[in-house]
C-alpha cells in the first residue's frame, strides 16, 4: 500500500532546501488505514507526514481533511505540515486558489498565501497559565536543569510547559536531556523561549517532543499557537516576527488575535 502513495517533501519555514523544517505531504483520493498512514510517517522519519484529502474540488476555496502523524502516533495539530501541504496543493493541484479550507482534528483551519509567497495558516489560540505548585516546578526544572533555576522567568503550562529565559543565550545554548523532557507530568512536552535582543526577531524559541519520537523540532508552528500569545501580551503588541533556534532554523510571521494565532512563513520544495 504505501509505494502507491505518492509523497512530496517540502522545506516549511524555510528561504531555501537547507533551512526550515522539512515535512512529507501525501495527497489521497481515499483514506489508507491509520496503520498504512503511520508505517508511512515512520519510513519518512520526519518529524511530520501529512496526508490530505480533497472533499469539495472548488478551484477558489477548495476544502481538505487533514491528517498528521510523526513516526511515532498522529498528532492534532501540525503547522509546518500544514505550510507544507498548502505548498503542494497551491503548486500542483489548486493554482487559481485564493485560499484552502481544512478540516482537521482541531477544527477548520483556513490558509491564504500573498503575492510575495508566504502562506499564511489561521489556527487556533491556545492559553496558559502561570505555574505555581512548588511540585510541578520541581518536575519542570528537573526537565531543563536545577542549575538554572535563576535563568528562567517564568513558568507556564497551556497544552505543553513554556519555560520563559531571561537571556536569548540560555535558549540558543540550552542542552536538552530528552529522557528526563520525556518525564516531564502527564503529555506535556517543553518549549523555551526567550526575548530576541536584536531588533530583527521579537522572540526565539526552541521546542522539544520527545514523547512524540521528535526530540528537537527544526521548526514548530503550532507551537507558536501557545508561545505567540505569551510574547503578544508582553511585548504589548499583535504582531510578532519569531525565530526557532535549531540547527535548522526558521522564521515565523505572526499575527495574535483574541483566539486565533495567524502563522505566515515560506516554503521551498525539497
């Protein structure tokens, strides 16, 4: 089953084919099994496989369901896979399209692109809070490293932990030990993040899913649905321009609304 689907592969936030984070888009007339989907994520062994699923063929907006699996289980949300697959479906399938509607496990996600070649996804806002219970800061700092303790402004918890650096240095330095990130309470997985001191980002941030069979993720654009709504807040302003610090790297566009984070980037075929 899984040498008849065919897969593109695509650079997602990304100026070109080295940079970014690179996903597999598969583009489906009909669902394979969820078991045929993740041996195909798995054989890829890329932090994100996307299939896509055309459900109304409307050369304006045509409409997808949208799946997402790392080589480890399916995931709700995926930004750069999502990038990538609105790439792939603007490039090859829907030029005339002025937007694309997904469907997916987090709800409909709609994407546009301008005439400068960004792709900009609409995707949910996701909240948190400080946290405060002296055993679940113990969990957290034994996650990133007791030593430093007095780097870190703040902690908080959404859908995964965002540890807050009071220097770009100790994000851009930081060493993970994956197995205690994976030990981290419940599925909680680590961002970081820390203000940019230059004046070309707002903000850097790395991200870390171990528990998902991806220790560092190049780029995450979901993950900016949680980290964007910290740094608008702080910085008093909606729109952000973020750079994730892997040995990849990539830029993200953003744009925070009352529950909804606008996400922009780039994409370049692999």
């Amino acid at each position: 089953m899984e040498e008849k689907i065919k897969c593109y592969f695509v650079n997602s936030f990304a100026e070109d084919g080295l940079l970014g984070n690179p996903a597999a888009v598969a583009v489906v007339d009909s669902w394979p099994s969820d078991d045929c989907m993740q041996r195909i994520a798995l054989k890829n062994n890329l932090s994100e496989t996307a299939f896509c699923l055309c459900l109304n063929k409307d050369e304006i907006t045509p409409v997808f369901q949208i799946r997402w699996f790392t080589p480890g289980c399916e995931v709700p949300l995926c930004g750069h896979a999502t990038l990538a697959s609105s790439y792939i479906l603007f490039t090859h399938f829907f030029p005339k399209a002025q937007a694309l509607h997904f469907k997916s496990m987090s709800g409909d996600l709609m994407v546009t692109r301008d005439d400068k070649g960004v792709i900009n996804m609409d995707f949910p806002l996701y909240e948190t809070e400080r946290v405060e219970d002296e055993k679940e800061i113990k969990a957290v700092l034994e996650a990133v490293g007791k030593e430093k303790e007095g780097k870190i402004s703040e902690i908080r918890r959404g859908i995964d932990y965002v540890v807050i650096f009071k220097e770009e240095e100790d994000v851009l330095l930081f060493n993970p030990d994956f197995e205690k990130i994976k030990r981290l309470p419940k599925d909680y997985n680590l961002l970081i993040t820390a203000k940019s001191k230059g004046g070309k980002y707002d903000f850097l941030s790395r991200c870390f899913f171990p528990k998902e069979a991806i220790n560092e993720d190049p780029v995450t654009g979901s993950a900016h649905c949680t980290i964007a709504p910290i740094w608008a807040e702080r910085l008093k302003k909606k729109n952000l321009t973020a750079y994730q610090c892997s040995n990849r790297g990539g830029v993200l566009h953003l744009k925070v609304f009352s529950d909804r984070v606008l996400i922009g980037g780039r994409a370049v075929a692999q």
